[in-house]
C-alpha cells in the first residue's frame, strides 16, 4: 500500500502562529493536526500515533516542556521541535530534559523548520524524503 503518511502535531496557543505552522508542514504534503492547549494536544496523542510534533514552549496552563513529557510516555518514539520567542537558558534546559529534538526560535524560518523536521524523520525512519 506503499508509504505511511507522515503525522505532525503543532500545538501553540496562538492561533495565527498555529494556522502559520500548519500551512509551513503543508507544504510537504503532511498530516498536520494542530492544538491550542496542553490538554488538548495529550488528547489528540492518545488517539492518533504522531512522526513529530511542533511545540510553543510558553502557553498558559500546560508549558510545552511538561506537553512533551506526556505526549513522550505515550509515544515514545515521536520526535520533539520546539519554537520559543525566549530561546534562553531558562526555557531551553527544560525543554531538552522534557525529550525536545531541537529548539528554533521565533519567529521560526520556514525553510529552517521544514529542514529540522526532515532531518528528524530521516533518523526516525519516518516521513517522506524531499524532492
């Protein structure tokens, strides 16, 4: 049935820079399902088996350290990119301990998010390969 589509989940409290990242991901041709919120985005992880996922760091409630701890228990093998406006010592340490892959900062360059995402799925044995 040839190749498994790949899966990415964006989760980003902000709706501009949501609906932004997803059209970024179109442009591969990946599924992307997005969140705005912490118990939004471990909801839509306990339902459907994700490549990567595209993380804010600063949102209310659930911070995406703690969104990428949960999601990691029940997906271990997901792959981690956070973007954060405050790429300092103080956001970036927790989020390396949470399992993060990469952290860009914002405001993200399209080119460079694509490249990080393909270069994660390629050592996932996932995605699919640029043309």
């Amino acid at each position: 049935m040839g190749k498994k589509q790949t899966r990415i989940l964006v989760v980003d409290d902000d709706d501009n820079t949501r609906q932004y990242l997803a059209k970024i991901l179109s442009f591969r041709h990946w599924d992307v399902d997005t969140a705005g919120d912490g118990p939004g985005a471990v909801a839509l992880a306990q339902g459907q088996t994700y490549d990567a996922m595209v993380l804010d760091y600063r949102m209310p409630g659930m911070d995406g350290a703690e969104v990428c701890r949960r999601i990691r228990q029940l997906q271990p093998a997901i792959r981690g990119v956070f973007i954060t406006g405050f790429p300092t010592v103080d956001t970036v340490f927790p989020v390396v301990e949470s399992g993060a892959d990469r952290v860009l900062a914002k405001p993200v360059d399209p080119k460079q998010l694509l490249g990080v995402l393909d270069e994660q799925l390629a050592q996932s044995g996932s995605g699919t390969t640029a043309d």
